[in-house]
C-alpha cells in the first residue's frame, strides 16, 4: 500500500510539471483544465442521483483537452500579451 501511494505521487508530481510546460506552449489549455476540474467536480457532486459511464466522462474529459489544445494552435496570442511576457 505503501508503495503505490508513492509511486502515485511520483507520477502525480511528474505530471504536473508536464502540464504546466504544455500549459506555456498552449495558452488555453489552462482555461480546458478548469473546465475538466468543474466537469469533475460536478459529476461528484451528482454522483447519488446520476451515474455517468466512464467511457463517457473519459471522452468528456479528453475532448475538452483536445478542443483547447486545437483552439490554442489555431487562435494565436494576441502579440501585446507576448510581447508582456517577453520583457
């Protein structure tokens, strides 16, 4: 037991670093992971009255991450925000 809660956090750790260097080359991806944390969070919330099968939470979750990533690939960064970061 407690070495897969190791291992879990080691890779929880190691995610979070890999999204948040996706989140720097994706500018809206950030806005996506608030919306699956919302989706998350609503979904436990209705847990006692709806049951949502896990293909679908999982092609919910996985379509809003696609969307912001495609969303931030074709809308590109206003330059004045750029241009902020840069100095």
């Amino acid at each position: 037991m407690f070495t897969s809660n190791i291992f879990a956090i080691m890779g929880l750790r190691a995610l979070y670093f890999l999204l948040a260097d996706m989140a720097d080359r994706f500018h809206l991806l950030k806005y996506g992971l608030a919306i699956v944390l919302v989706f998350i969070g609503g979904k436990m919330l209705a847990m006692p009255w709806f049951h949502m099968p896990i293909q679908w939470s999982l092609s919910i979750v996985g379509g809003i991450i696609l969307v912001s990533v495609v969303a931030s690939l074709a809308f590109s960064k206003p330059q004045s925000a750029a241009a902020g970061e840069e100095a």
